[in-house]
C-alpha cells in the first residue's frame, strides 16, 4: 500500500526499505545520516540499517528524547554535529522516530546548508498518522508549541507497524487521539470503527492508519499552507497545544503526552461547538463518553485554567490578535474560523470538570 502525497510517496510495509534503498542509490548521496533518540537508537536502529542494502557511508546523531528536548538548542546541536561530519548539501537525513524526531529533523534538514533530503521513518502511532504527512517541520521555543518551524517536504516516508509492538499504552493511546480527530472532522463511519476498538485486530490497525494517513492528505493536498480547509486538521488544537504547553511548565497539571492533550482539546472544542448551536447536546456527549473512556481525567484549578486561556494569545492561528478555533458542526465535519469568547471558553473547561 501507498499514498502519494505531493511530491513523494508514503509507503506502508517493509517492502518500502527496498524502494527506500533504491532513492538512495538513484539520488547518489554522498553520505546519510540517521536522527534517532535515546529510545529508537536502542529499539528501532539496528532494525532498520539492516533492512537498507546500500554502499554509502552512514553516520548517527542521537538526541535526548522527550518534548522537552524538541528545541533550537537541540537543533543547533545537531547543526553542529553535522558541520563536524563534513555533511554537505548532497547528503540524506533519515529520521528514525516519533514526532518529535520526525518534526526536528525536517526542520534540521530544511535549514541546514538552505536544505538537505531527507525521509521519514515514523515509529510512534502518533508520528505515522500524524507527521508522516503535512510538510510541517518545527520546533518549541519558549515552552511554547512548533513556534518556529518550516513547510520542508521528504523524499518519502515509510510507515512500518513493526515498531508499534513494543509501544507502551499510553503512547499507543496518544497516536488514537489523532485519529479521532480526522474521524471528527472528515468521516462519521470512521468515528464510529474507532470507538469500537475492542473488536478489531492488528491487521486492521494497520488500515486504520492507511484511512487516517489518507484523510489528512486529503486535506493536505487542498492547501498545502493551511490558509483555508487545512485548518479542518486545527480541531482540538487550540485549547491541547495549550494544555500540553502548561503541562510541561512545571507549574501545575502533570505532563501530558500529545494526543492526551489534544483528547481533552477535543471535549473542550466539542462543548463550544455544543454551545455555539453547531453540534447537537447528543453529539457532543457522544464524544466527550468516548474519549473520557480511553483518556484519563485532569483536574484544573481555577489559576489553571486562567493560565491556559491566557497563553491562547500565543496560538499561530491568531488573526490581528483573534484567536480562531476549528470547531464541529457536526460528526463527521468540521468548520473553520470560528471566534470563541473567553467565558465561552472557561465554561467548557467548567463542564469538562463538574459534568
């Protein structure tokens, strides 16, 4: 199975290291450098060199895990470590990965010498149905979410299940998040194959993901900058990349991995939609039942939630200091641009807390 998207391809299966093999000899590189972290350097890296039958030099960077450490300063390190390698702009970066690894190498290979190819190799749930696809490449600065980043595209990208075998739970359940939220905003009778995952198998995660992949495409290859229907993919972002921001400051709620965030961005955005007459009260409580099934509750004190709201002022999506929310009118479909008040906002983090 593939999906082309843009102007590489996305290739599920371990069939796709031989077409992997095959850009590299085509392109000629003159070497390939491989991004992993600390967890896929030990999981995942042996696995894949041995899968790749090429004559070029290879070279390892490996970073510290964890969005904590999905920065400039980790970038910069890289930058660094690559000059010492004598990398120049004919080489190929392989990013061996989640999303973190995923987001900061493309922004690496983007900026380094004005850009250098490279690929993908996602190896989180959330990576395959989230990064694989998009051409979006960032970092955090600030404690602040992809504040700075790039539109950068991969030679490929190549989704191998193999790598989900050994993912913990709750990584496992921060990838679902994602998928959710493409049968929230594009596809009911996919909502619905999600809720009922206790029925399905392995074989049928795998086109899960494929669905997942082709959703976001989709949408992807209608507006490739996100200056319109793109947005559709923004739904439980803008209150989640807050949360996720405020969890990882140290100040108040636990951290929170992506898609946990982003499950509680869902109910929040759900219940604006509620209020705001566009989703149905049945609606509404059919996807905060569900999600609050699979995702643990987090308690927010008042200086939380004061906290959350205020740091929406960072959001990118921010028109001439207007926060602009993707919300639901409907299950299934997504609407785009929508204003929310503030007390419209803290009422749904009321209702998350007390309903």
């Amino acid at each position: 199975m593939q999906i082309q998207a843009a102007d590489y391809i996305i290739g599920f299966g371990v069939d796709f290291y031989s077409t992997l093999s095959q850009l590299i000899s085509d392109k000629k590189y003159s070497k390939i450098v491989l991004l992993v972290d600390e967890n896929t350097a030990q999981h995942c890296l042996n696995y894949v060199m041995q899968w790749l039958a090429v004559d070029i030099p290879f070279e390892i960077i490996e970073i510290e895990q964890g969005e904590e450490n999905k920065t400039v300063e980790t970038c910069t390190a890289v930058w660094e470590t690559l000059v010492e390698m004598n990398v120049d702009r004919k080489a190929l970066l392989i990013n061996v990965g989640g999303g973190m690894v995923c987001d900061l190498g493309g922004f690496v290979a983007a900026t380094y010498k004005r850009g250098i190819d490279f690929v993908n190799i996602p190896t989180s749930l959330l990576a395959m149905v989230d990064a694989s696809v998009g051409t979006k490449t960032g970092v955090n600065l600030g404690g602040l979410k992809n504040m700075v980043g790039s539109f950068s595209q991969p030679q490929m990208v190549l989704i191998d299940t193999t790598f989900l075998e050994t993912l913990p739970g709750n990584q496992m359940r921060s990838g679902l998040a994602e998928m959710f939220k493409h049968g929230l905003i594009a596809d009911a009778s996919y909502w619905n194959q999600l809720k009922n995952l206790g029925e399905l198998t392995t074989e049928d995660l795998l086109l899960l993901i494929y669905h997942s992949v082709s959703i976001k495409n989709e949408i992807v290859l209608q507006d490739p900058f996100e200056e319109n229907v793109r947005k559709l993919l923004n739904f439980g972002h803008t209150l989640g990349h807050v949360i996720e921001t405020y969890s990882h400051s140290g100040k108040g709620i636990q951290p929170l991995l992506h898609g946990e965030a982003i499950a509680i961005g869902m109910i929040l955005e759900a219940f604006i939609s509620y209020k705001k007459d566009l989703l149905t009260k049945n609606s509404y409580l059919e996807i905060k039942e569900t999600l609050n099934l699979m995702y643990e509750s987090i308690v927010f004190t008042e200086n939380d939630i004061e906290i959350c709201t205020h740091l929406l002022i960072h959001d990118k999506k921010n028109v001439n200091g207007i926060v602009q929310f993707t919300l639901l009118s409907g299950i299934g479909k997504g609407v785009i641009n929508e204003i929310v008040e503030s007390e419209l906002i803290t009422e749904a983090f009321n209702d998350y807390l007390y309903n």
